[in-house]
C-alpha cells in the first residue's frame, strides 16, 4: 500500500535520509526531502501548521512534521513525527498573505514538502473542528493558564465569572514599531484610539464587559488604558501560556499580527480587528489580502477605530457647513456675527442627521401581536417601547424536509453572519423542536427586502452582496457548503440534538451494538449507510435526473472502509430499509428497524466515525454531522438531464469527501 506524504517545513538543509513511518499501526516506507524547522514564531507556525493539515486532507494524504516540532510541545497536534526525509516535491509559496489555489492542485503521486507562511482561513476553514483538536493546549500549560486566569479575576473580585463576558485585547507593537525595516515595509501598530473604540462597542453590547490585555509592550498598555475594568497579564510566561490565558475569555479585540489573529480563532465569539494594516500603498499592502487573512465575520473598524458616523461628521463638516456657510453668507451679504450662529445651527442639525441614520433602528414589526423584537433582549417589547440595535436582519422561507431545512438554515446563517445582520426564524420553524438552534422566533414579518435563488443546487455568489441597509428575506433551496463554511464551528453547535432526540438515539444505538454483541465501542469502527431511495425511483424524479445509488456502489465503498479499518462495522438507515435487508446481510451490518423521526434515525447515525452517502439532502447532513471520511455517489445527478443543468457537483460536495 502505497502512503503519501505531505510535510511543512521551511527548508535550510536537504539530507538523504531513508525512514519508516508508523501510522495506524501499519508500517509505511517513505522517501521524501527534509527540513529543520518550521518559519517563524508561535502565530506563524499556527497558520503553517493549520494549512499543512488543510492542504494534507484536501488531497487525501498525511500531514508529516519534523522530529522536534515545537507545537508538539504545548499542543496536543496529530501528525506523525519523523526524522528527515528525502525525495519530497516541493511547494513554495509566491506570496506571504494572499491565499493560493494552486496550493490544493498538488500531483498525488508524489509526496510534497511546502515552503511559506500559508495565512488564510481558506487554506483549513473545511477542517475547522479537526484544527481545534489539534490546538488543545496540553494539560501542563492549560493548568498554568487556567491558575493565572483564576488570579486575574480574584485580584479585581470577581466572584462570578458568569456574570461578566471576557474581552481578550492583544497589542502586538514590538518590532512593528521599533523596527524601521517593518514599518518601512508597512507594517502598522494600531494605536489607543482604536482600542478605545474596539473597547467602546464592546460594551454598548455587553454592560458587564471586562478586558484582558497582553502584549509584547505591557507597559505602553498601562500607560494608555487604566480603567477599573481591564486587567492585564503581567507575569512573563510563555507566549503558549498567554495564549491560553486569553482563551478564557468570550470575545477579541486584535490589534495586528499572526498571534492575535490565533488568540481570536481559539477563542470563538465576535472579534474586532484593526482595518489599518497594512499602511496602505506600502510594499506589503501589495502582498496583503484583507479579504483572505481576516475572517469575513470578523468587524473591521474604520478611520483608526473612530466609528463611521463620527468620519462622516469630520469629512463634511467642512464641505457642508463651513464653505456652505460662507457661500451663502456672501451670496445675502449677511452680518460677520450671523455666519457664526449659522454655523453653529448646520453643525448641530448635520450632527443629529448623521448620528440619527447612524443608529437608524433595523426594527422589524410583527402582524399578528403589534409588538417590537429586539434581537439584544429574550422578550419580546411593547409597541411603544422601540429597541435599538444596529443590525439588520435577514430571514429564511422554508420549504421542504429535514435535509431542506438544514441547509436552509445554514445558509441563512452564513449569509447573514457574512453581512453582519441577524438571523430569524418564523414562529413554529420545525428545527426548534430538534436541535438547539440559536436564531430569534418571531411572528410573520413584513416590510422585507426579498432575495430569491436562481438555480436550487448552484451557489450563487449574489447571496453574498445583499444591501444592509434593508431587512431580507431569503426563499430557495441554498444546498451548497459555501453559505455557511465560514461558520462551521457555530453550525454544528446550532445543529445539537436536544435532549430528548439524543437521549432516544443513544438509547436505540447501544440496543443496537449490543443485538451484535458488541461489548466495547473502542473495538470498533462504526460506518453510517445512509440509503435514499423512495420517491428518487419514481418514474418523474428518474425523468427529472434524480438516480438511485444500487448496490454495487455501496459494496465498493464498503470495500473501501473494509480495506481502511479491519473492525469495520455499518449500521443502514433508508426510507427503503427491506431493499437493504435484501441486499446486504453480512455479519457486520446492522439496520436501523424502528419508525423513528428523521431525527432520531439522523442523531443514532451522528454515534458512528464515518459515512457512506447515496443521495440526498439528508444523507448529505448526516455525514457532515458525523465529520470523518465520507464517500457519496459520483453519478448524481445523471449527466445531460435537467437536474445536471441546474446541479454544481463542486459547490455541493465538500472538497475532502471522496466521489465513487
């Protein structure tokens, strides 16, 4: 068997070097080319790291790192370690902050070894869940962190930390101001006016916000900001141990740099960033993608952290109100004294103006009970007590079954997270009743914008580009992974079974193990079959282009797994499950018998570790759920029918997944 490799290493020196690699168990010779370390410090070797284990499960092969890998030392990170090795491709980055595609066309019949810094999300955002695995600090650090974290709030008696919602503030200054190489090269620090204002939205929205700072400059932090809210981290630990005090805390506020940016990833919640980096039209503002670096549900803040409004006041006060004035004070020969009393008029009507749209309320009304919601609050408020809130909002019609109305869900959420608006559901949305789903309910609303899909499996790009200055509704099928995979994280915590769904689903899969006298779970790998048939073999559907996987398809992915994992055990659900019974009766098969809900069945197929997809929606959330590897049916839609003209096989099928 044949194993490729992928290492990520900034090579020094090359040395011909024959190893074995132990993966799984299973012996694997491999020749490849060495290198002596990974580039740069803790943020950098994060992103290269993170891109490594993207890039490796893009293309199906294994991520490899150097013997003495320094994450290896405070991270509970994967990959198999080995000595150098030798005939290894390689891959060099043209540039340091620009996400490159070709980066995922590499040949797989050689092992690769990559060369840069690799800073974008885009690299790893499809194994988000796998890279927080990755990134768990080990127990020696996260107790050092946790005690030092406990003696922050202790010293600003802080007896709840329920009661409070932490803010980590990271200051990267150092040698991006002491450095004139780094600032000649546009590098930009951001300064206290923009962390005061980062600071300032925090808490318009949380009014018992407290802040942690750390910094390479502690001191510059003191000096600036001194509230009775804010504390910092004084004592001179490990850049690791810093980094797992902040992810303590519930939100980020980042000022530039790969560890900021690394503290806020780990850390989850909403983050601030500073939009003036780099120093615009400097060398590296040529080799700089915002876009790309920063996620896009991250906020920026504008004109050195000064919010919007107030830019608006200072860029036309003087267009507006002082050569206005003048004007019109010449044109009617006016008094000296008067062109002053107007003045101060169109200055304070300019100002209500600006600051009135600014905070212009996103307030949507409900039909049926003549009352406000405010996405900020859990009750609903009398009409005549209007909420504000700076935020639009975006809604979904839904139409369909369960796998319809995941994705429906999903995309809602992503497009509206992408254009910083809020998510709402009507009353009675059927994913309540199943999974924990955080978006507001609400009565029918009116006076929304409306965005309608053009093609049912085709991601549409325009869904990203609505205007927020309007309320949205949404009304289409959404079924492609690019709605929502910035917001994978979030997803799965919004797709939790309730308790009453998992504690019914547990129960019927270890009735299940142990109809096959199955006694330890650790001893097994489970495979999930989920088997579409039903109203796919009608004879409209057929016309349409809709097929059925047969038997021979599941019988090689099962040969597959089979041929991966020796204690390989599938459990079948289907709406077709006696077809099943009829052709697959090996000892290591189960079936799922009861007439459960498409939940249940869903929630007992989430206890396997990897999938088998026909077709189908709901299969299709099933194996995301289930993450793992999964293998779905290449031949959907069939080519040249209708369906295929309105089918993007790509932008529906994850890239990791494996077409059979």
């Amino acid at each position: 068997m044949v194993c490729h490799a992928l290492l990520f290493t900034d090579v020094t020196y090359r040395e011909r070097i024959y190893c074995q690699v132990r993966i799984n168990n299973v012996c694997y010779k491999i020749n490849v080319f060495s290198a002596v370390e990974f580039s740069g410090r803790l943020g950098n070797l994060m992103f290269e790291y993170a891109s490594l284990y993207g890039i490796a499960k893009h293309h199906n092969i294994t991520p490899i790192v150097d013997e003495g890998c320094k994450l290896r030392t405070f991270f509970k990170i994967s990959a198999v370690s080995v000595k150098p090795l030798l005939n290894l491709k390689r891959y060099v980055e043209k540039k340091g902050n620009v996400y490159e595609e070709n980066a995922f066309k590499l040949d797989t019949k050689y092992n690769w070894t990559l060369k840069g810094y690799f800073q974008s999300w885009k690299y790893f955002i499809d194994n988000s869940r796998e890279i927080r695995k990755e990134f768990q600090f080990k127990e020696n650090v996260q107790i050092e962190a946790t005690k030092q974290f406990q003696e922050i709030i202790k010293s600003k008696n802080i007896i709840n930390v329920n009661k409070h919602t932490f803010i980590a503030v990271h200051v990267r200054r150092g040698d991006f101001v002491n450095n004139q190489h780094f600032v000649n090269f546009g590098y930009s620090s951001a300064n206290e006016s923009y962390i005061n204002n980062a600071m300032t939205k925090f808490r318009s929205q949380f009014s018992n916000a407290f802040f942690i700072f750390s910094s390479d400059d502690i001191a510059w932090c003191k000096n600036n900001f001194n509230e009775s809210n804010i504390a910092f981290i004084n004592k001179k630990n490990s850049p690791e141990v810093d980094m797992a005090i902040m992810s303590h805390c519930n939100h980020t506020i980042v000022t530039t740099g790969s560890y900021g940016w690394w503290t806020a990833w780990l850390i989850g919640g909403t983050t601030i960033y500073f939009k003036d980096f780099p120093r615009k039209g400097s060398k590296l503002d040529k080799i700089f993608h915002s876009t790309t670096y920063n996620l896009p549900s991250w906020i920026a803040i504008n004109f050195k952290g000064i919010p919007v409004a107030v830019k608006a006041i200072v860029i036309h006060y003087n267009l507006f109100v002082i050569k206005g004035t003048n004007r019109l004070c010449m044109t009617l020969k006016g008094a000296s004294w008067s062109k002053y009393i107007l003045i101060l008029i169109l200055t304070f009507g300019l100002c209500q103006f600006i600051l009135k749209n600014y905070n212009e309320e996103s307030v949507i009304y409900c039909e049926s009970t003549n009352s406000t919601v405010n996405v900020n609050s859990d009750e609903p408020k009398k009409k005549s007590a209007i909420p504000r809130t700076y935020k639009k909002y975006v809604k979904v019609e839904f139409i369909g079954r369960l796998g319809n109305l995941l994705f429906q869900y999903a995309s809602l959420y992503g497009i509206a997270k992408h254009h910083n608006m809020i998510p709402i559901v009507d009353e009675g949305c059927h994913l309540k009743k199943h999974f924990k789903i955080s978006a507001i309910s609400v009565n029918p609303l009116v006076n929304l914008k409306r965005y309608v899909e053009n093609k049912g499996n085709v991601f549409e790009e325009n869904a990203f580009k609505l205007d927020t200055k309007y309320n949205w509704t949404i009304k289409g099928y959404f079924q492609s992974w690019k709605y929502f995979v910035e917001n994978s994280i979030e997803i799965r915590k919004e797709f939790q079974f309730k308790e009453n769904v998992q504690t019914e689903a547990t129960k019927q899969f270890q009735e299940i193990i142990k109809s096959k006298n199955i006694t330890n779970v650790n001893t097994h790998t489970f495979i999930a079959v989920h088997v579409r048939r039903g109203d796919f073999t009608q004879q409209k559907f057929v016309n349409y282009g809709y097929t059925s996987a047969n038997e021979t398809y599941i019988n090689n992915a099962m040969t597959k797994f089979r041929s991966q994992f020796s204690n390989a055990f599938f459990i079948f659900s289907s709406d077709d499950i006696s077809w099943c019974k009829n052709h697959f009766n090996e000892s290591n098969i189960a079936f799922i018998n009861k007439k459960n809900s498409p939940e249940v069945d869903m929630a007992i197929l989430t206890h396997c570790n990897h999938t088998i997809v026909t077709t189908g929606s709901y299969g299709w959330w099933t194996a995301w759920l289930i993450g793992g590897r999964t293998i779905y049916f290449k031949n959907f839609p069939r080519k040249g029918s209708k369906l295929d003209k309105v089918f993007n096989l790509t932008t529906y099928n994850p890239p990791s997944w494996i077409a059979m």
